[in-house]
C-alpha cells in the first residue's frame, strides 16, 4: 500500500515495543532521517534501555528534531508515542517549526510484539509493558486526527508493514515547477474595467461570453498571469473580475493566492456572522444580482485559494500580505495568517485598522517576494520584495510587474471606485529606506563571489570592522565600495634593493599574462569618489569621510562638475571612481608630523653633531674610523629619508594644492567596468579635465621583453617617484593578482627606515612574507567587485554592504603594514 | 659631557674610561661607543654614542616597536639611558677608588644632548641646579639640549638617567615593578624635594598606577607625610560630575520603575557597576561597539567570579546603535550616557531608528554634554570639545531640537534635566532628554 506523506513532514511513528518501528524506518528512510529514543537515552545516559533518562533524552530529541525540521528536512521519529501528551510535544515541535505532522501507526496484533521482544535480550520488561502500550495505542487510534496529525496511516498488519512504501507528495503550495514567466498583478477589489486594460497591456487576448462579459484571457508566448488575492470588495464589479480570473484560473493562464477578503467573503457567503464593512457590502450586494449557481462557483473558488505559492524552482514567492524567508513553502496556521495579513502586532491604529510591522526590512532572502494588501503611493523594491498595492479602488493605479524582467507596468484608475478609510495616496511613509541589521554583519560569514567563489570572514574579523564601521565610516547608502589591498611585487635577490620591477613582469609572464601595464604610484592617499547628481561623498580606504563639511562639499562640487560629460556618456545618474588623493599630507598630516618628521629631526639633530664628536676625536688621533664611516653614512641616510618623505608633502590651503588622480571608472549606474582594459579606464578618465585632476602616467609592456617597463621604473623612481602598479593589461582579476606594486628604492626608506639600504638591513628585511598579503589582496578584490555588481544589479544595500563590511573586516587581519 | 675643572682630564678617572681610547660597550639598547673629543689639561669632553640597530628594534627577540620608522635611534630616551646606566653604572654611583675626594665634589659641568624632547627641559632641570639652553629643530617636539651647572658627576648621571626618558614620555620596554627600585634609586637624595616629583614619577613609570602609588608612598615615607598629599596631582579634577551623572540616571530609571534596563554603549562599565548594585534592576543589558570595551567591563564587574544570581542579571554583547539589532528590542529602558556626541551627525538617524524604531522601549535616557558650559572648564582651551572623539557638542537648544524632533517622529513626549552645577547662563554641564513611550500625562 502507498504511504502518501508531504515531501517536508515530521513523521511519527506510533507503535507499541516490538511493532516493529525501528525496522520500518531503517527500510523506508535514511539513517540519519530517523531519531529514536533509544538512540537519544544512549546518548545521554550511556544505556538506551535506562528509563531514567527519557526525559534529558526527549529534550535532545526533540531539540534536534527543530534543527532538522527548521532546515526543511523530512524528520522520523522513532518512539512508542502512545501516549497523547507524548505525541502533543511533537505536534508542537512540528507546528514551531511550520511544518505538517502526519502519524503512522504499526497496529501490530500483541503476540507479535511480544514474540519479537523475547528474542531481544535488552527488552526483558514483561509483557505487561507491551499490553499497557497497546492498550494506549487503541484508545489513540480515532483520535489522532484531531490532536493535529494532518495525516494519519494504519498498518494493522504484519503485511500491511512489509508491503507499504512511502510516496512523497508536494504541499498544495508548491508550484516549484512553474517557471514561468509570470505577469503578478496588484489588489484588483474589483475593478474590473481596469484589470481588462492592463491585460491587454500586456498583451493578453480577452475571451468574452455572449453578453460580452471577458471570461478568460489567453496570455502572451508561454506567460502566466499570478493574482496577488483580494481581487473582491469595495471595487464596482467584484462578479466580473471573479467571472474573469476563475475562468483564467480554470483554463491555466492565470493562479491566484488568497487574500483576506476573499477568506472573509466565503465565511459571509456561507452565512457565518461577519462584520460587513471595508467594501464587502458590495461585493454582497454585486452577487445577489448573479445567479445561484455562480454564488457557489465564486464561494468553491475562494474556498480553494491557496495562502502562498513557491513558483520557478524556489526564486519566487507571491503572497497576499508577504512572507518573511522561514515561511516559504511551510504549511502552518501560522504561516497562512501572515500570509493573509502580514505582522500584525494585534494593536490598531488611528483608523481603527491593524498595526503591521515592516517585515520587509528586515527580509534577507534570496527570493523574490511580490505582495499586495499595503497600500503605497509607488510600487518600490524593498530588499528584494515590492508591493503591488497601489491603490486602484481608491482612484491609484492597478500595477503588474513582469517576472523575471523586473518591469512595471501599471494603469490609472478610471475614477475614485471607494473612499479610503485612511488618506490616499498613503503620505510617502517614514519608511526606514534600507535598515542594515547587525545580523546582516556579524558572525562567521560567507560571501559568495563571481570571482573567486566564497570569501570566509572570521566572527573576530567582524568584530574588529564593526567598530570601525560604526564608529568612522560614511553612511552606508554611500559606501558602496571599499578598495583592496595592493601585495608588492616578488621581493627582489639583487643586494641593492627591495623591491624590483622584474620580479613583476616575471610573476605576470609566469602566470601567462603577456601585456602588463605600469601605471605611476602616486604618493598620496587612496581614495573613493561616489559622484551622484546631486550628493555623494570622497572617502578613505576605511571608509571615512576625506574633508568634513564645506571644503568636502566643495571638492565633490568640483569633481561633479568636470564629471557632466561622463554622466552623459553612461547615461547614469553616478560614477563610482577609484583615485589618489595628493598631497598626502592632505588627509596625514597628523601621521606625517608625528612619525615621519619627528625622525627627520631627531635624526638631523643627532647625527651631524655625532659626526663632528666623531671627527674631533679623530684629529685627536683616537681611532674612531670605522664608527665615523658608519655614523656619516647614516647622516647622509637620514638626509635622504628627510628628502624622500618631503617629496610627498605640499602646503594644502583649502583645497589649493588638493589634486586628485583618478584611475578607474568602477561603477554607473547599472554597470561595472571591471572587465574593461585599463587603457580604457585611463582614457575615459583622462576626459575629466581642471587643475584639480592629475593624469597617470603609464607604459604598457610585453612581459617576454620587459626591459623598457624596467627602465621606465628606473626613470620614474630615480626623479623622485613613489614607483609603480603592475597591472594585467586586461583586467583579469581573480586568477592572478589583480595589480603589483613595485616602489622605488628611495621611497622605500619612508617604509623601512633611513638605513635600510645598509646592507646587513636589507639582508634581514628580505625575509618578508608575502603570502598572507597576496591572498588578502585575492580575496578584497573579489568582494570589491562583487559589491560593485550588486550594486549594478540594484541589489538591496545589506547585500552590497555586506561586502564592503568584509573588506574591512579581512583588513582587520594582522598583516606586515610595509607590504 | 665636559669639564673645566682642572686638571680636566680627571674626568677620565670619574668615568672609569681613559681619554686617549674610543671604547665600544655591547649593550641591551644597542652598542655604546665612549670617545674623547677633546681631552686637555682645561678642558675635557666625554661622548657617548648608541648605535642602535633599528630593525632588531621591529623583528628582534623581544622588540616593542612596531615601525621601522622610527626616532627612537636618534633620539635621547630610555634607549640612551640604559645604556648609560650600563657604561658609567659606577661613576653614577659615585665611587671612585683613585679619586673619591673628586667624586664627591661639585665640579663646573656642560652637559649637551643633541636631540632631546624639550618641552619639560628647563622645568624639571632647573630646581636641580642646572641652567638650560634649547635649540629647537624646526617645528618639532625635539631640540639641541645644553645644561650648565656645578655638580657632582654622579648627580649630574642621575638626573640625566632619570630625567631623560620622562622628558621622552616613552618607554622602550615594559615597565615592570623592578622600575620602581631603580626610580629611587637613581632618585636617591634629590627626587622627594623635586617639586615636579609626581610628573616625574608618573612619566618614568610610564602611567602604570598601580607602580605610581607605590613609588609614591615609599617618597612620603622618605618625607614623613601622607600619601594623598603627594596624590592630588592624579586625582580627577572633576571628581564629581560623572559620579552625578550616574546618580541622575538611576534616579530617572528608578523613577520610571524600570526594571530590565539597556546600557547602549556601556564602554568600560562604569554606569553598569552602580547598576548592578541596585537590585530592582532585575536585567541589565550593556551593549558596546567596542569588544575591547566590552572585555574591559567584564573584568571590573568580575564577572567570572560573580555569584549565579548576581550573574545571571547581566549580558554583556557587542552591537552597534547605527544598525538595527532586534535583540535590544523588549526593554524597559535604555541608557545612552554620553554616547550620541560620539556618533556622526549623519548616522543620528540610523542610531533613531535603532533605539526609538527597533529597541523601542518606554524610557530613554540621553546624556551629553552642553556645550555652553565649555566657557567655564578652566583647563580647556576656547573652542575645543571636551574629548577628542566627540563628533560635536551641543547647547541646550540643539539638543532639545534634535530630542524633540526623535520623539516627535517616534510617538515620544520629551523632558530635559540638568545634570551638575548649574550657571544661571550658561546651564549645567551635562544635560540629560527623558523620552517616554506614548502620552504620558
């Protein structure tokens, strides 16, 4: 016989000792699948046969049970359950969980049981047990329907167990398969002339009856019409949108979830007491004038209307009200009330209507929820879901959006239909665009990328950046992006320097990259410019703001201003760009007073007079040589040091002396750019013109002949300059390191110290590590890029942020600040 | 180091190092070099040279610096003064066993330290007897350092042992209890009468308390007089107004029969330890952004040593009031106690939503400090904010603008309390908002 159960159930098995349970659940599920008692007692008491134990191991069980259930997987429990407070901890445990409780009982005859228990040497417990356990068993049988078991198979004998088989079966709200595409309409409330105007907007072709009255409509090449429920009340002709949609329905062009005025319409029609109000008098009044027999078409219809539907293999759900993620595709009274009416907190407002709770702002999930029953001025994505509410029946707009194209297409109402109990249009609501939760940050996280796949971060890693976040960074509605790290190049074996650009053009030609190109370092800090039309901000590699107030607004009203022509070329209403803000004494100079140039004067202020002590004894004829060679060398270091670090630093007045190199175009608005060569990005680039900008300047080289590149270093540093990025010349990103740097020589005693050169120093200093940073750098430009094409795709802001939180977070990571 | 006393070269025999002979000294800062410049029957000068080797500094066994960058080789701190200590240890002691007539005799002495942090120079060296001469160099903390006077070379060891690294602020190593011996020691017979004695013992110590009172109570001893007399110059100069900070907000919570109570950036627990003693408060919640903070606060509640009950009345969590965090939210009260001025003004309104949308519970209290009051804080300069992390400060108006535009958003009414002395003008120095959920009267 077939055992029909839901593909998601808590399955209890009820059975007296000896049924027979625990074999039939090896024969028809997995292991893992069943969870037996005696399995839980050994667990917590070393013994599965000690009964002292059943209570810890009940609460184990059924703790393990939730987790199982909670994750959607089918769940068996292996147990008497006989007794119906036993089973009514399950029933519980299912019902938490929103999941359907079906029973299946081994009515195995007592001698079976019995016989079975003697050849079990553990179960010396005397037939008694057995008896009681059946006795209890017999008075459950008719009951178990009623205790809330949504299914209930008897096998009541020993060849009803052998030849039983499960068949899995999809809840009613299931429609996985149904791929679509789809056309999901708003509220209808029966306005009927404009939901005929939209559908044929949408192309659908009107079937009439012979009074002219549309009984279906033949949607266009394979579409499908989903209704988002309350298609009745308050609106001039319920009957004909009912005629309409249940022959749509009927013929499979359309399906339609339930909303609360249809679930309150049947009630009234089948002559429960209800309040007649909020426009279900005339839905009433409509349907007297329609004959009996479509009165209970119309009641069978809305009788058989599902809460919620699940549609294109889990990517869609529509339901009336919303539905947070733990609901979808559960089956639950609790499920169906949110559903029909979304959070309500069981207050009411004002207007004597419920108190709901925004549920979508905290909705996470990765499908698409599309709702109605709220009414909003504009149909708006709120992290992945929209409400399609828009007010009809109140002289709004009837509004469908094309699925999975995202496009909305609405018509206005031909008159005010209904007076709204509350004002209308709704006042553009206080609605908190975008709440960030702490949950959407903290704790070990996952990142999937296009890149690279998952990027891990560390609980501790988001604890550090959340402090940095919360503390110094911009608002997050602006943050839409946080650069990587850089690794430098290969540290070099030559004993003059540290760092060299042929270990580059190596690393690139090694990886099979054949065109690399340098672009000039600029010394100053790095910074990102979010360029809106109006707004936007220039922030730090950890997300602070560069200038404060007017001198901020300033410098973005400049940038914005030399940026018209390129927001005319993408046809976007920002740019996201990555540059090098100079001087660096621009953002740090407190670092730069404190640290740098506090060494330049102690320096300056020691050594010559060590020199001079140094000579005096000499012409003493004290033999002090090799102390005075070693101490002038270090002078004429620190002389450079004072020189190198100089180099970098000019008086800033205002935003006099403030220069900004740009050299990335990340982002417009429904674009990235980062698979686009860099030449491209410079160029396109190199269109902002003004003082303000500085071009970079850059070679591109072969990296089977690099010996130009090599030069080009040499020049470049030998001037003064901080030295270059190597970058691959198309923007590979991920397979190998997205840009090495290689600095110069001089610029490098600013990293490691005036006398780094000395060439014990450099000996030592060469045993760097760069594996740590490189990986670093991998993975930053993954999640870098993966916030970007978030951001293109209109993805929610938590989605976007919690990217740009996982670069701070991987840059809390204790890494070699001079790599 | 030179001498005119004559004959000159005597120095030599104080210092233990003959004039005519560069020595070099393998020591634990570096290797210290002692040569003559100049050695004459008038004049003798002794120099001493730490070659520092600046990477070990960063990757040696031991090292304490993190930057390769660094001044600590050029500069005259503790670096020099360990091993000044280790080269002339005797002479600092003040034996000689060829002239203890000499080494007990104030002679005329230059002392010049070419790159010393000089801001405290003339001050502390002064009432030693010494006279001071600074070169600056350029616009930094350093400068070329020259001190005149007529003192024992031991004396003048001392004070340079000392006085050098407190000069500097900065110790390379970690200070240890040891530290406080080798203080009085090298204090011996002038620290107890220096007047700027607790400066002096607070930088050698480098600010570690528990050190300082302890070196401070062995100077009373020396001096016969009370500790606290020597203390006053580390107690806080505002000894009360965070204590009646504190009294203002329990007094609130007591008055809105709070019960589970959020402390929203709660730091290092201060307002959490009186909380806790109050026992109607029957949960407390303190929440920081700060995991540092947090592990602060659960050391000076001893938590780990709390008894069941006692514990079980406080969480400690780390979250962030600019996102929304649904487990602050069925609280009888929150606490912001001078949090909000440390919130850029741009996030106000996602901290709003945190504690008036999501927490939401009946009572919130805001403290911050009034900006009017500033004008009346002697020790802080016009114009500047009471701490360095304060993204503002504002004035009574400001404040009770933004509070009642939150409660009006919210659905709370608003009431303002001064908290401390409060000046006719100017108001009190700290101002508290009382938000209540819903109508209150």
């Amino acid at each position: 016989m077939d055992l029909k159960i839901p593909d998601l159930c808590l399955v209890v098995l009820i059975g007296a000792s000896g049924s027979g349970k625990s074999t039939f659940a090896r024969k028809h599920f997995l292991p893992t699948q069943v969870l037996s008692s005696d399995y839980f007692r050994g667990l917590v008491a070393d013994d599965e046969n000690d009964q002292s134990a059943s209570a810890a191991a009940f609460d184990v069980l059924h703790y393990v049970a939730s987790k199982r259930l909670e994750a959607g997987r089918v769940t068996v429990i292996d147990a008497t359950n006989v007794q119906a407070p036993d089973r009514a901890k399950l029933i519980e445990v299912a019902k938490r969980a929103n999941v359907l409780p079906v029973a299946i009982v081994l009515d195995t005859p007592t001698e079976v049981c019995l016989q079975r228990n003697a050849q079990r040497p553990d179960r010396d417990f005397g037939a008694h047990v057995v008896k009681r356990h059946r006795a209890a068993l017999r008075r459950s049988l008719k009951f178990l329907g009623k205790e809330g078991f949504k299914r209930v198979h008897v096998l009541r004998s020993e060849s009803d167990v052998d030849s039983s088989t499960i068949v899995y079966e999809r809840l009613l709200n299931d429609l996985r398969h149904e791929t679509g595409p789809f056309d999901v309409f708003g509220d209808v409330h029966g306005c009927r002339a404009e939901l005929e105007e939209l559908l044929v907007e949408l192309g659908y072709l009107l079937v009439r009856d012979d009074e002219g009255r549309a009984i279906d409509a033949v949607p266009p090449a394979d579409r499908k019409a989903v209704f988002v429920g309350d298609l009745v009340d308050r609106g001039p002709d319920t009957p004909g949108v009912l005629r309409l949609v249940m022959g749509m329905v009927a013929a499979g062009h359309a399906l339609s979830v339930r909303g609360n005025h249809e679930e309150k319409l049947v009630r009234a029609l089948r002559g429960h007491k209800v309040t007649v109000r909020h426009g279900l008098e005339k839905s009433l009044e409509q349907l007297t004038h329609e004959t009996p027999e479509f009165r209970r078409e119309v009641e069978k219809f809305c009788d058989g209307l599902i809460a919620h539907y699940v549609l294109d293999g889990g990517n869609l759900v529509v339901a009336h009200a919303g539905l947070p993620e733990r609901y979808h595709g559960r089956a639950s009274a609790k499920v169906r009330s949110f559903a029909l009416y979304g959070d309500t907190t069981g207050e009411t407002d004002a207007h004597g209507l419920p108190v709901r709770l925004p549920w979508a702002n905290d909705y996470r999930g990765s499908a698409m929820v599309l709702y109605g029953h709220v009414l909003v001025p504009e149909a708006e994505w709120i992290n992945n879901t929209m409400c399609l509410e828009t007010g009809v029946v109140f002289g709004g707009k009837l509004t469908a959006l094309r699925y999975p194209s995202r496009e909305i297409v609405s018509v206005k109402a031909h008159q005010v239909w209904y007076e709204n109990d509350r004002p209308f249009p709704p006042p553009v609501a206080e609605r908190a665009p975008d709440v960030l939760a702490l949950t959407d940050v903290t704790g070990l996280r996952r990142i999937d990328t296009s890149l690279i796949g998952a990027v891990t971060i560390r609980a501790e890693q988001s604890a550090s950046a959340l402090e940095v976040m919360s503390r110094f960074a911009i608002d997050p509605h602006d943050l839409l992006y946080l650069p990587p790290t850089m690794a430098p190049t290969a540290t070099s074996q030559r004993d003059d320097v540290l760092e060299h650009p042929e270990d580059a053009f190596a690393e690139y030609a090694a990886a099979g990259v054949t065109q690399v190109i340098c672009e000039e370092k600029h010394m100053g800090s790095r910074a990102v410019l979010l360029v809106r039309k109006e707004g936007g901000a220039i922030y730090t590699r950890t997300g602070r703001a560069f200038f404060d107030g007017a001198l901020g607004t300033e410098l973005l009203d400049r940038v914005r201003s030399a940026c018209s022509g390129l927001f005319d070329e993408f046809s976007t209403d920002w740019l996201l760009l990555d540059a090098e803000l100079m001087p660096w004494n621009a953002k740090a100079s407190g670092l730069i007073r404190e640290q740098y140039a506090a060494v330049g004067a102690a320096a300056g202020g020691a050594l010559p007079v060590a020199v001079s002590a140094l000579e005096s004894a000499a012409a003493r004829g004290v033999d002090v040589s090799e102390l005075l060679a070693r101490t002038t060398q270090r002078a004429s270091n620190a002389e450079a040091y004072r020189a190198a670090y100089e180099r970098y630093c000019w008086p800033v007045e205002g935003l006099d002396g403030v220069r900004i190199a740009p050299f990335q175009l990340l982002a417009a608005e429904g674009r990235t750019f980062h698979d686009r060569s860099h030449l491209w990005h410079l160029e396109t680039l190199s269109r902002l013109e003004g003082p303000l900008f500085q071009q970079t300047r850059h070679l591109v080289v072969d990296t089977a002949d690099p010996a130009a590149g090599v030069r080009w270093w040499e020049e470049l540093t030998a001037a003064g300059g901080e030295g270059m990025v190597v970058k691959p010349l198309a923007n590979l990103g991920g397979r190998v390191q997205p840009g090495v740097k290689v600095r110069g020589r001089e610029y490098l005693r600013i990293i490691y110290g005036p006398d780094y050169t000395t060439p014990s120093n450099l000996a030592r200093l060469r045993k760097r590590g760069l594996g740590r940073k490189r990986g670093l750098a991998l993975r930053e430009y993954a999640l870098g890029i993966e916030a970007l094409e978030r951001v293109a795709r209109g993805e929610p802001l938590w989605r976007v942020h919690e990217c740009v939180f996982g670069v701070l977070a991987l840059e809390s990571e204790p890494v070699d600040p001079r790599l | 180091m030179t001498t005119t006393h004559q004959p000159a070269t005597d120095l030599g025999h104080l210092l233990h190092k003959h004039p005519d002979r560069a020595q070099s000294f393998s020591t634990s800062s570096g290797v210290a070099h002692v040569f003559y410049p100049k050695a004459t029957n008038e004049e003798c000068t002794v120099a001493l040279l730490l070659e520092v080797d600046p990477i070990a500094l960063v990757r040696g066994p031991g090292s304490t610096l993190t930057q390769y960058v660094n001044d600590r080789p050029y500069a005259a701190g503790s670096l020099l003064t360990v091993a000044l200590g280790s080269v002339f240890r005797t002479a600092m002691n003040g034996r000689s066993e060829s002239f203890p007539e000499l080494a007990r005799t104030p002679i005329p002495l230059v002392v010049r330290v070419p790159a010393l942090p000089h801001r405290l120079a003339e001050r502390l060296f002064t009432p030693l007897g010494w006279t001071v001469e600074v070169t600056e160099h350029g616009d930094s903390r350093y400068g070329d350092v020259t001190l005149t006077g007529t003192l024992k070379v031991s004396d003048a060891l001392k004070h340079l042992y000392v006085l050098l690294p407190v000069l500097d602020g900065g110790k390379h190593y970690w200070v240890a209890a040891d530290e406080v011996d080798k203080l009085l020691k090298a204090g011996d017979g002038w620290l107890a009468a220096h007047p700027d004695k607790e400066l002096i013992t607070t930088r050698y110590l480098a600010r570690k308390r528990p050190l300082i009172t302890s070196a401070l109570e062995r100077l009373a001893d020396v001096d016969e007089v009370e500790p606290e007399e020597l203390d006053n110059a580390l107690a806080e100069p505002k000894i009360s107004l965070a204590a009646q900070r504190k009294e203002a907000v329990i007094k609130a919570l007591k008055e809105a029969r709070a019960k589970r109570v959020l402390d929203l950036g709660c730091g290092g627990g201060a307002l959490l330890r009186e909380l806790v003693k109050e026992p109607e408060f029957t949960e407390i919640h303190g929440v920081d952004v700060s995991a540092k903070a947090l592990q602060e606060a659960a050391r000076k509640l001893h938590l780990d040593r709390m008894s069941d009950r006692l514990r079980e009345r406080i969480t400690l969590r780390q979250s962030a009031l600019t996102y929304a965090d649904p487990e602050l939210a069925g609280y009888d009260a929150a606490v912001l106690m001078e949090v909000v001025e440390h919130v850029d003004p741009s996030r106000l309104p996602a901290l709003e939503h945190s504690v008036f949308v999501v927490a939401r519970p009946a009572v919130v209290l805001v403290t911050t400090p009034n900006v009017e009051y500033n004008a009346l804080f002697e020790t802080l300069p016009e114009g500047q904010m009471r701490h360095s992390d304060h993204r503002f400060e504002w004035t009574r108006a400001e404040f009770a603008a933004w509070a009642e535009g939150v409660a009006e958003r919210r659905g709370y009414t608003v009431r303002h309390v001064p908290i401390g002395p409060e000046d006719t003008e100017r108001g009190a120095p700290t101002q508290m908002a009382v938000f209540s959920l819903g109508d209150e009267n």
